[in-house]
C-alpha cells in the first residue's frame, strides 16, 4: 500500500466523500482486504450496494482489486493508500470542492468522537498503561501558518517513527492519532 494519496480533483474528494464509500476504504485501511459482502455485513448495507460503492472509490484510484485473492470466484478489495491528502485552499476554488472538503472535516469529527466513545465502552478491556495513556490534549498558541504546517509534517514524522520502532512490540495496539489546528479569534467553547 503506497503511503498518500493526494487529491486535487474535486469529483475524485467528493466520491470519497461519500458516507458510506469513506467507510468502506476506512475499513479496508485499518482491516485489510475484503469482499463486498464481508463489507455489507461489517456495515448492514446489501452487497449490491457496497459492491457500487467499492467500484466508484476504484474509479477515481482509492481502491482495487486486490491480486491476492484467496479463491478464484471471490473478489477481494484492497486500499491503494494508507492515507488521502487535500489542498484547502486549491479545493476551494468550486462550490463542489468546499462542499467535500467540508463533508470530510466533519468525517473526521465523527471518528474522533466515535473513537473516544469505542474506548470508553471498552476501557475495562484494557490494561492500566492504556487507560493512563490514551486521551486528549489541547492548546491555545499563537502560531503562523508556516509553523502549524511544520506541526503537521512533524506529528506525522513522529507517528511513523514510533510505529516502527514498536511494530514488533507485545503490547502494540492500533491507534487513532488526530491533529487539529485551526485559527480561533475570542472565546470558542
């Protein structure tokens, strides 16, 4: 799997824009490759309609089919990417550029929410060192757009770093790392 895919066709971010297709290829990232009906069961969709979905994220090169297949008869999907990258400020040129660029942010939104909630049903299920480590932080700095740029590329550094360092350790977990940074003037809250 190639590390990024970096979007500059609007029609390209608003297939994966898409509710259901944002899932499936989330899916395939973190679980592997899957049929149409495994990612029909996975989500309570009919396979008819995972199998549309997965042909449209192939048609703008987010998914294939993946050249592993375990039997003949079966057709397995793969993620092409680990990640999907966008330019704001280049989608944002059209009002379908925006619109998808602001469907993917709040995206993003609802698996940090449903990330923290996963945890908090199954804390128990984990042991001591998890609980401690997992959460959230935040900050209020006062940076340029340079430097919050440098955030990003840094944070992204760092994780790949430390996934590699622990990819053989007993204890590795997968984990959900998210950044944000957005400019605020007063009091937001």
């Amino acid at each position: 799997m190639n590390d990024s895919f970096h979007v500059t066709d609007p029609r390209a971010l608003k297939a994966v824009a898409h509710p259901l297709r944002v899932r499936l290829l989330g899916a395939l990232r973190s679980q592997g490759p899957a049929t149409a009906t495994e990612l029909a069961a996975m989500f309570g969709e009919s396979s008819g309609s995972t199998s549309y979905h997965l042909r449209q994220l192939a048609k703008y090169g987010f998914v294939e089919e993946d050249s592993e297949q375990r039997d003949r008869r079966e057709r397995r999907w793969r993620a092409v990417h680990a990640y999907t990258s966008w330019s704001n400020l280049e989608l944002a040129g059209t009002p379908e550029g925006r619109e998808a660029v602001s469907f993917m942010r709040r995206r993003q939104l609802e698996l940090l929410r449903s990330t923290v909630e996963s945890f908090d049903r199954e804390s128990a299920s984990f042991g001591p060192e998890w609980i401690e480590a997992a959460g959230m932080s935040d900050d209020i700095a006062r940076l340029t757009p340079a430097s919050v740029t440098m955030l990003y590329e840094r944070v992204s550094a760092m994780v790949q770093e430390l996934e590699e360092r622990d990819k053989d350790a007993p204890d590795t977990e997968r984990v959900a790392v998210f950044v944000s940074a957005h400019p605020v003037r007063g009091y937001v809250g």
